[in-house]
C-alpha cells in the first residue's frame, strides 16, 4: 500500500499550508554574493556586516542570508507552514517517521528572521527548518527590481540532484503532503536525466527532483542544484539579466522558457557554484483542471549555456564525471 495514501486517509492533507520561506547559504564571497543579489537580481540588501548578508523582496525582514564559511553550499532552508497547527501536524508526522526536530536557539532564529523554528536534517544533510512566524517589517523596500511573487505560494523553488530520488520523494510527500505536478525527460551529453516535479501549494513546483537514469552517481557538487526566484514580469527579467551580465556573472543558461510550468527565466551562476534561476509568467496550477504530464527537453526554446565551445563542454563534462565518480564513495544521507 502507498505510504502517501496511508497518511492523507489517517491525518489532515496538508497540502496549500507550506512553502519556501528562506534561504541560509555559506560562502567566503560575501562581496561578490551581494552584487549578484542587491545589483543583480535587485533584492533589498537589510543588513551587511563583516560574517553575514541579509537580504528582503517582501514584507519579510529576511528571505536569503549568506554567511561568512567554507561550504561554498546551501546550509538550511527555511519552510513556512500556515499556522501552529500546521507545525503541530508536521511534528507529529515527523515523530511517527523516526526523524528528530530540534528547536532553534534564539540567536539562529533572529539570523533568520524569524521568531522561532524547529530544524530537521534533511536529504542530503541540508537542513529543514520549520517555522510559521516570520519576522516582518513595514520599512519601505530599495530594490532595483520591481518586486517578486511571494505570498503564501513562497518565495520560489529548489531543485536537487540524488541517488535516492524516491526517499527524496517520500520525504516531502509524507510530511508535506506534495503532489506530482510532472515530469521532464532531458538528454544531456550522452546521458539521460529524469526530473520530478513537487508541488505543495499553488505554485508549480517547490522542489524538483532529478536523477541521472541508469547511472547510480550524482554529478552536482552542492546540496542545491539551482533556486528560484519569480520576478513580476519579462521586463523585469530582462532587465536584471542585462544586469548580471554587466556585473561579469556567468550565465549558465540564458533566457529560454519551460514546456511544463511555461516560464521564462535565466540561470546565473553564482559565487558558490550553483545556480541562481531567475523567472516570469510562471503557470498557477488550477487543482480541479491539473493533469499530470511528461515531457522531452527542459526547454521550448533558449536557455542556451553562455559557454557552448567544444573545449568548455569536454572540460564540463569531464568535471561533472569526476564529481559523480567521487559521489560513489560514500552513500547519500536520507531520512527516510
């Protein structure tokens, strides 16, 4: 019998009650992080000093912090649930799967900006910190951008590299209730990569999920293969894109639009090594209409690599083997 079923028969669905609510980031390039994000992207820089960054795009005092450390690595993210009830729920779900939830200390919630929050490990030993109050500020924002889609659909999506795809899968449908949105099939220089999308809201997807079919390796260095973030409108894409590229920033895939959620967007490479997705006109999913649907390519058209020589894609690949190579000598921490 499917786990998933069990739970949504037995306790409250939870599904439309969570979402991304921030993200904590290590790096040593704190400099270079804030002119991709404050001069870039056009977020709100609220604080800076010498070990971390904070920066807003809502009424949020805190959506993306960056702290001073080696990783180069997504350190935590944040996820939002509705109310007490909702955390209540989910650490009750937790408890039943054998998985610890830690309270914070207040001084890890105040980096946060929030009042108080419970942190799980996660897949991939990145941690998952439940929270449903955040800190909130009516301060008038200084952006470059006009604004990002947030709300209750949250501040945008992850998408993750495994071996363990169906345990990653289990972990965000058992205790969040997710729902399968679609799927793609990619072919990327011989191989074939399958990806899974996750939704828990409104939103398309909150975490997709992929996994190089037939091969046991995963060729992504980071916890996070790319984040998301939704802006209002294409001009507003197209402007931080120019942006970004008269900072030097790399691009790893330029403008191009999605056959499943049909957003435009581009991915910037940043200061630690993954990649930042910046987007528009993202599909809301309509509940009572959605199907589930698969599809070839990533793109209907764009999201061209900046870099596209022959020397650029043997040096990418070679480098990505020699990562997935290495992942084959120690095993990937699930949960479940």
């Amino acid at each position: 019998m499917n786990n998933q079923a069990t739970i949504s028969r037995t306790t409250p669905d939870i599904f439309g009650a969570s979402s991304m609510g921030y993200a904590l980031i290590e790096s040593r390039h704190l400099a270079r992080w804030r002119e991709l994000l404050q001069h870039g992207i056009g977020l709100h820089l609220a604080s800076s000093d010498e070990q971390t960054l904070a920066f807003r795009m809502d009424q949020h005092q805190r959506r993306i912090i960056i702290q001073r450390g080696p990783q180069e690595d997504f350190l935590a993210v944040g996820w939002q649930l509705r109310d007490q009830s909702t955390l209540d729920e989910v650490l009750k779900r937790l408890q039943r799967l054998g998985i610890e939830a830690q309270p914070s200390q207040p001084e890890e919630a105040a980096q946060r900006g929030v009042k108080r929050f419970w942190r799980v490990l996660g897949p991939k030993r990145m941690a998952v910190e439940l929270f449903w109050e955040p800190l909130l500020s009516d301060k008038p924002l200084n952006m470059l951008s006009a604004g990002f889609i947030t709300g209750s659909a949250g501040m945008g999506h992850l998408a993750i590299t495994s071996r363990k795809p169906k345990q990653m899968q289990r972990f965000w449908q058992e205790i969040f209730d997710a729902r399968a949105s679609d799927h793609i099939v990619e072919r990327i220089a011989g191989v074939t990569l399958d990806i899974d999308f996750f939704r828990v809201n409104e939103r398309h997807h909150s975490i997709a999920i992929a996994r190089l079919r037939g091969l046991p390796m995963d060729p992504i260095r980071t916890r996070v293969q790319h984040m998301n973030l939704l802006t209002t409108s294409v001009s507003e894409l197209t402007n931080a894109y120019l942006r970004c590229r008269t900072l030097g920033f790399e691009m790893a895939h330029e403008i191009g639009e999605h056959p499943n959620d049909r957003e435009q967007s581009f991915y910037v490479m940043s200061p630690s090594g993954f990649e930042l997705e910046l987007g528009c006109n993202a599909r809301v999913v309509d509940e009572a209409l959605w199907r589930t649907t698969s599809y070839q390519g990533i793109s209907l058209w764009g999201h061209r690599p900046e870099k596209s020589g022959a020397w650029h894609t043997l040096t990418t690949n070679l480098g990505n083997f020699a990562r997935g190579t290495r992942s084959l000598l120690k095993p990937e921490y699930s949960p479940l």
